[in-house]
C-alpha cells in the first residue's frame, strides 16, 4: 500500500518530466530509493506495472538503485555507512548522529524511444 | 529500431509535501503539534482520550483523528469536548501534509496551545511524512513484541519521544521491558521513553508533563479559560 502511494508519485514526475516531449514509449526508468524509506522494491516494481499498464511506460524497465543507509558523526565529523540500524560512530562512539543517506526518493532518468 | 535517449530528471519526490510540510508548520507557528504514531491497537486514541482528561484544564487542545476509514476515533474524542476533526485518508496508509492543510481552517488556531495529529495506525510510512509537526511520538504497546523498535527502526529514530503502553500486561507476556528501552536507545538515543498504562492510567502523568514542557509561550496563557 505504501509503495502504491510513492508511485503514484512517481507517476506524477514522470508525467511532468514528460510534459515538454513527444514521447511513444519509454524503456526505462530509474529511480533512487534510500534504505530508510522502507520501500520494497519487489512492491515498487508491482506498483510500477499498475500504474504502467496502458500508457507509454507499459513494459518498462524499472531500475531501482538502493541508497545504503550513512551517517554522520556530530562529534568527530567521521562519516559512515550505518549497518544493522545502530547508530553509533564507530570511530568515537558517540551516539549523536546525523543522517546523510539513505532517505532518497528520487526520480533520477528516464530512457525514452526518440 | 528507434534510437533511444535517455532524459535526466532528477525529481526528489518528496519535495511537494516538504514544501507543504513547511507551510503547515509556518500556519501553526504559535501552536504545539504533536504527530501520534503506532500500529492499530497500540492505544494511540485511549492514550489521548487519557491526555486530554489531565490536560484540558491545563491547555487548549484540539485533535486531528486520522484514518481510513470510519470516524470512530473523533467519536471518542469528541467527548472530551475538545475541536476535533476527522480525515479519513479513503485507503491511504498515511496522512500527509496537504490533508493536514485542507483541515487546519477548520480550527480557531489562535486560541489552541497544542495540536494532535493521530497518525493512520501502521509503523511504515507514517514515519517518513511530515505534516508540519514539532515532534513525532510513537506508542508501542509491549504486547505487539519486543522485536518492533528493530523491524521498523525509522517510526523510532523519527519519533521525540517513545510510549510504551500497556505496561499493566507486562507480567502475561514474556517481553523483556528494560531490553525493549535498550533497542530504542541504539536506535534513537536522545528519545523520551515513557512507560504508562493507559488502561490503569500509571505514567499518563509524566507523559503530559512532559506534553505540556513543549508549549510554545508565545501563545495564549494555558491556565486562563
């Protein structure tokens, strides 16, 4: 259901994005989805051939590049890639962090037939 | 075979309910706003029907119920006789920010001290929309496993502060509390946990002082009716 939502917003960008060509048939679209936005991409891709089927998007390919999950340390500046969800610096151990990635949601390209 | 090109986008989507976000929070400048997060059946509407029965001699406070379908939640809460206002989100697992606006004229805003956004019941995607809040909350109840702050670690990190209801069953269940505050620790350090009992009323009372410490004091004085 979660993923239903994001890609109708998807579908919205895409259509924007579209706007300024004519445009018979796209091949694929490329998005960027971060860890932390708890979306699928086996739900993603469903969502994708919903909302596809019947128009230019229908038989696309569906590129999802996931964004690993990175933080900063407050403390030590150290930056670094956040496994297992703990958020601690492994560098100074302290536990005040700032998320850099991993929260993307990002329609990055599109591949269109011209 | 046709040439294919490809067309550079680049389109973050989540910048229209950010900028939506940001609006909300600008119109509810003077006012307090809570978004009260957990899963159906976590006792987010018995733990705010318990808030408001402390806090309404305390502070003006209104209430956005969200769910997806009925208006039984803003029933309940209408008993308090507090402004309420459901949004029943037609199937969405969420609120976001543009439901949040289409009900803010609904609401005599310069004279409420805070604002209850109840969440859709669900520990996913609540978590990573804003709708204008000051701080997210999230009420856990024990019962729903100790295991949850680990599989939907986001609704955790997200959230200021953390209930953990129905601590009364804790002695019928085999979850570990005190490894339960550890889980949501490594995950969000800084979080207020509160461990209450919405259904004896234990701990209601330092949650809504706690409620209460965030009111912003450019607004109207809580204590004058």
């Amino acid at each position: 259901m979660h993923e239903m939502s994001l890609m109708s917003g998807v579908f919205e960008a895409i259509d924007a994005a579209l706007e300024a060509y004519q445009v018979p048939r796209v091949t694929k679209v490329k998005l960027q989805v971060g860890r932390l936005t708890n979306a699928e991409p086996d739900a993603l891709d469903f969502a994708f051939q919903a909302f596809a089927a019947g128009t230019p998007m229908e038989g696309a390919v569906l590129e999802i590049e996931l964004v690993p999950l990175a933080g900063c340390c407050k403390e030590c500046a150290r930056e670094f890639e956040i496994e297992g969800l703990v958020f601690y610096c492994p560098e100074c151990k302290s536990p005040s962090i700032h998320i850099v990635r991993g929260r993307e949601l990002v329609l990055e390209s599109l591949e269109v037939e011209a | 075979m046709s040439d294919v090109k490809e067309i550079k986008v680049m389109s973050n989507l989540r910048t229209a309910n950010e900028i939506q976000a940001r609006d909300n929070r600008h119109t509810l400048e003077q006012v307090f706003v809570c978004n009260l997060l957990g899963s159906p059946g976590a006792g987010k509407t018995t733990l705010l029907e318990r808030t408001l029965a402390e806090l309404t001699a305390r502070a003006k406070v209104g209430v956005i119920e969200g769910d997806i379908y009925t208006t039984k939640d803003a029933d309940r809460i209408a008993h308090y006789g507090v402004p309420v206002v459901q949004i029943n989100t037609g199937g969405g697992c969420h609120l976001d920010a543009s439901m949040v606006a289409a009900v803010l004229p609904r609401f005599d805003l310069a004279r409420l001290d805070m604002l209850v956004i109840e969440n859709v019941g669900n520990l996913v995607c609540p978590a990573d929309f804003d709708l204008g809040e000051d701080i997210k909350a999230v009420v856990l109840s024990i019962t729903e496993g100790d295991d949850k702050p680990v599989k939907y670690p986001l609704i955790f990190r997200n959230s200021k502060a953390v209930v953990l209801n129905k601590l009364d069953l804790a002695g019928f269940t085999d979850v570990n509390v005190s490894k339960l505050e550890q889980d949501i620790r490594a995950i969000n350090p800084e979080a207020e946990i509160f461990q209450v009992s919405c259904r004896t009323g234990d701990g209601v009372d330092r949650w809504c002082d706690w409620l209460l410490s965030n009111l912003k004091q450019t607004g109207t004085a809580p204590n004058i009716n």
